[in-house]
C-alpha cells in the first residue's frame, strides 16, 4: 500500500497558519507520519518518543487527522476539474477508517466537517477569530473560571462567521448549514481547546 511521504507532511505542517513563526523540525513530520500512516493507536519507535512532555503525542494524531481530512478537500477541488484519478479514494478512505478506529478522528456530520474544513483554512477567521477565543478562554482556564458551555457559545461566533463566509464564497443562504450542525462544530471546537489547554499547545496557555 502506497504510504505519505515524510517530505510530504512536513511541507504541509510548514505551510499551516499556527506554524507560520515556529520552526518545525524532521522529527515532528515523522512522528505525525508515522500515524497517518499506521493509524493512532500504534507504538512510535524508541527514536521518535519523548521522556518527558506529552507522550501520549495527542497534538500528534490531531495533525494527522487533518492531514487526511486536507487530502480529501483536495481530491473534491480536483475532482470537479476532473484531474484526479478514482485509485486515490480508496487509499485515503482506509487511512481515514485506520485513524476513525484508533479513536482520532472524531465523528461529526459531512456539512460539520466541511465547514471546519473550510474554518481551519481561512487565514483571517483564525487571526481574528481562533486566537483571540483561544487567548480569551486561556485567561479563564488560568483563573480557573472555565465555563464549557461559554466556550462553545464563543466558538459558535467563530462558525457563524465562517458559515456567512463559506456562502459568501460558495454560493447558498442561512440554512446551507443548519443550527444542529453549527453547534456540533463549535463543541468539537470546544472540546478540543482543553485538549491544546492540557497540551499547552501554544505559548499563551502556559
């Protein structure tokens, strides 16, 4: 079976909005590789783990979730210019059922994913929205003031927004996406932001 290449994902990590002021190193491609690859529930060799810091490589598996989830918003682009080969679906079907059962990929409906999709790579939502929510839920995590259900109404104005965008860009109106499937992404939004809070993904959550 065909694998992704090391080179490959570490441009693709390269070329991430977070990663645009952090160096990323050949040893977190391979980590992140080597679950794409063999799915989230397997062991990495001795020479990619850590003694210390997260070793259970959560942040890890999230990234080869959404290396996946990319390889099929490109296979849909090239798709409708008919440029893509129909050997390619099955491959990326199986690494995504790989990583669904070793639990990383969480579930969530096809409109969910598709605008988170379309969320996670749009520039300006994550500068002035993203981040700021995350800074902002941050500070009350610190003071331990954390409310999860303020945190997703917070990531709700997130999607909002990107739904307005995704219509604005796509073509639809206010009910391309439906109020089930908007607060279904802000609580994975939610969720996963005391997963980054735990991991102490970025600076600001030390």
């Amino acid at each position: 079976m065909k694998r992704f290449k090391i080179k490959e994902v570490h441009r693709w990590l390269n070329n991430l909005p977070e990663n645009k002021w952090r160096k990323i190193y050949k040893v977190d491609a391979k980590r992140v590789a080597h679950f794409i690859n063999h799915g989230g529930n397997v062991e990495l060799p001795s020479t990619l783990r850590r003694k210390y810091g997260d070793t259970d490589f959560v942040r890890e598996k999230k990234l080869a979730k959404g290396f996946l989830l990319n390889k099929i918003e490109e296979k849909k682009k090239l798709q409708s210019e008919n440029l893509l080969a129909d050997a390619v679906q099955p491959l990326i079907v199986e690494e995504l059922k790989k990583l669904n059962r070793d639990g990383i990929l969480k579930e969530i409906s096809s409109e969910s994913r598709e605008l988170r999709l379309y969320i996670d790579n749009d520039a300006n939502l994550y500068k002035q929205r993203y981040i700021p929510i995350l800074k902002n839920l941050s500070k009350f995590k610190k003071r331990n003031k954390f409310n999860p259900k303020l945190a997703i109404k917070a990531f709700m104005y997130l999607v909002d927004d990107g739904a307005k965008n995704y219509v604005k860009d796509f073509g639809g109106d206010s009910k391309t996406f439906s109020k089930k499937n908007k607060l279904e992404l802000a609580k994975d939004y939610a969720e996963e932001f005391e997963q980054q809070f735990n991991n102490k993904e970025f600076n600001f959550m030390k």
